[in-house]
C-alpha cells in the first residue's frame, strides 16, 4: 500500500486554459496516508472522476504531480502504478463465468493456480457472490455484475491503492448499506489505501476516516467526519455536509457585536479577535443542531418568529424567522416547541463567522 501525494496539482483539458474557471481541478497540495480510508465528497462536474483518474494514471494532470511513497509516478501508465480502479458501472467479461472475471486479474499476474481459487472463493463469499460462480457474467443483474466489478477490484492484495468511483450507484439502495460496510470491513483487514468518490454524503461519511470535500474543482475541507461537522472550513462543507445543512446568516461586524437579521447578537471575544480583519462578504454560520430554542428571553438571545414544525420521527425540524432571515433549528423528538413568539440562543463554540465563504479562524 501506498502513501499518495499530491503536489502542485491541477488540471484543464484545455490546451491554454487561461483563468481558474478553465480548469477541472485548481492547484492542490496534499498527503494521503498508507492504509487511510479517504473519501471525494462534492457535486456532479466539481472534479471528483478527473482527480481519482489522475491517480491512477489514466488522466495525465496538466500541471504537477502524483508521487507514491515518495516516488513520481506522473508519468507511469496505469498497469505500472499498481492500482485497482472500481468504475461507476460495471466492467467485466461478459461471456465469462463469475469465478473466471474474478480471477483475470490473478491470471494476468501470472499467480499460482491454487492461490488464484483460494483468493476467488474468499472474495466472492465476502462478496456472497459463491452461488453465481459457475453462472456466466451475461444472465446477471445489474447489482450481481457490479459486485463481480467490486471483487475484480479487490481481489489483487499487493496493490498500491483501490480507487472507487461512485461504484454503488447502480446497486438497490437494500444492499447498498451491506456493501458499504463491507467495504469498510475489507479497507480493515487489508489496510488498504482506498480513495472512493461519492456526491452522497452518508456514504462518504460512514465509508471514509477522512473525506475531501470538494467544489469547483477544489478540495475546501479535508477532515474527518466529526471535523466537518464541527468546523466546517467553508460554507459549502457547512451547507452540503448535515441535514439540513449549517445556517448561513447575512452579518456585518461592529464592534464585538454580529448585525444578523437587523439584530444584534454578541460575539465570543475569540471570535471577535479572529474577525477583526475579515474582509469581504460575512456571513455568520451556526450548524441547527447547535441553535438553543427558548421560551423566555436569556442573556444574549434573540426574538425569533416560528414559521413552521416538521416532525421527521426522531427529531424536528423548526423553521424559524430572525428579523428577515430564515433559520432551520434541529431538536430531539421530544423537546417542546414554544409558542409562535420565541427565542434563540447562540452558542459560542458554535457560532462562526465565514469571510467569502472561508471560516474565520
Ligand atoms: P465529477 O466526477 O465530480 O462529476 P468530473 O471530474 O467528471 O467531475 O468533471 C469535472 C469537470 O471537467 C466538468 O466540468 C466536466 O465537464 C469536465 N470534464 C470531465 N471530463 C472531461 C473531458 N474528458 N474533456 C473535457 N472536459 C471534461
Ligand atoms: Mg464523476
């Protein structure tokens, strides 16, 4: 396995790319760990199949480049940079047995026979693919035929790294949440480098130690799930990570005080401090896990008008007015509500100011 950097990296299938919005991906630096569980979080076009293809060789970047364990492979075809790639559909031999796709990837390395059926039958029992293993790929599922994708991905043990892109897309959301754990028992025991690309974040969240999230072709956040959740680096990790995502509020600083909605609220001194030289477009972000809903007016809250309740089983979301702007506050299902006329209350730790969309730290 294989610790994989990114140095100076960037990519624009133009051949004069000339501003930023010309390129897939934007200059990025970074280290991913040997055996990590990485996941490629971010919306449809934001560069996510362009980075993992760069990778494995199949896209060669523009500008930079790709080193394993320290050695530049930039240059290095795929088949020489040891990877497996497990793509969004499936990619198997159509006209072959089950057993027979799952060990092409052995035979071509010229593995010993025995072994080659020892690591098939292992795979394709964590893959509960061993009924099938006689039948020819054609007559399958679309499901069947991706988990034979899977297995051809994980059958080779000495591969730098397995890289994933969006492989459950095709799968019935029933087994989704099987394989998914699967995966990550697989990334256990063989303590694998694995990359996997998803636009779903419970995928990405529940899959991965560390996840990328990216935008416009830029990685804004790398941190675990609990770093995203808890301080969100950018806006965007705010809004796209959570659900619903973090409240993102309109704000002008004066003083130690946030202008929000027409009010104000005071701030921590920490923040101020770290504000003070902010520039730009302010925003003050605060997860709705975090909003304090009160009844009675306490030190620093603020008056807030309920618009709306929406009861989703464990938990409710309340809908809410702070002078003209919207607020989504999260509670445990059996909290009260108050009344129409209520309060918020803002906690410090959870209170953060965004300056063109960078936290400000
Ligand atoms: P994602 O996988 O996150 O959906 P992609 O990496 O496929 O994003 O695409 C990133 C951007 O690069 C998109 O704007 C897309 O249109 C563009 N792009 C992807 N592949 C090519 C290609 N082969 N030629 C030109 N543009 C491409
Ligand atoms: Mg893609």
């Amino acid at each position: 396995m294989a610790r994989i950097t990114l140095e100076n990296l960037a990519h624009s299938y133009m051949d004069h790319p000339k501003g930023a919005e010309d390129y897939a991906l934007r200059t990025m630096n970074h280290v991913w760990e040997d055996g990590g569980a990485y996941a490629l979080l971010g919306p449809s076009g934001c560069g996510k199949t362009t980075l993992l293809n760069i990778i494995s060789g199949l896209v060669t970047p523009s500008e930079g480049k790709v080193l394993f364990d320290g050695n530049d492979v930039t240059a290095l075809e795929p088949q020489e940079r040891n990877i497996a790639q497990v793509f969004q559909f499936p990619v198997i031999y159509d006209t072959m047995t089950v057993a027979d796709n799952l060990a092409f990837p052995l035979r071509n390395r010229h593995i010993d026979e025995a072994a080659v059926q020892k690591r098939v039958a292992e795979i394709a029992d964590l893959l509960e693919l061993t009924p099938d293993l006689k039948k020819r790929a054609r007559g399958l599922t679309a499901d069947a035929k991706q988990k034979i994708s899977l297995g051809r991905g994980l059958v080779r043990s000495d591969v730098a790294a397995i890289l994933f892109d969006e492989p459950l897309t095709v799968i019935d959301p029933q087994i989704k949440f099987q394989l998914r754990r699967k995966l990550r028992e697989i990334h256990e025991e063989f303590a694998l480098t694995l990359v996997y690309v998803t636009h779903d974040q419970n995928e990405a969240l529940t899959l991965a130690d560390k996840v990328a999230v990216m935008v416009e072709g830029q990685v804004v956040q790398l941190g675990t799930p609990q770093e995203l959740f808890e301080n969100p680096a950018h806006t965007f990790v705010g809004y796209f990570i959570g659900s619903p995502g973090m409240n993102l509020l309109d704000c002008h600083l004066h003083g130690g005080v946030a202008q929000v909605g027409g009010m104000s609220l005071p701030l921590a001194h920490d923040t101020v401090r770290a504000a003070r030289d902010a520039t730009g477009q302010l925003k003050l972000g605060i997860r709705p896990e975090f909003v304090q809903l009160l009844d009675q007016p306490e030190d620093g809250s603020l008056p807030a008008k309920i618009t709306a309740v929406e009861d989703l089983g464990n938990y409710k979301i309340v809908r809410a007015t702070l002078g003209d702007e919207a607020l989504a506050i999260k509670l445990p299902e059996e909290q009260p509500v108050p009344s129409e006329q209520a309060y918020v209350g803002f906690p410090a730790r959870w209170t953060k100011i965004y300056a063109d969309d960078r936290l400000v730290a």
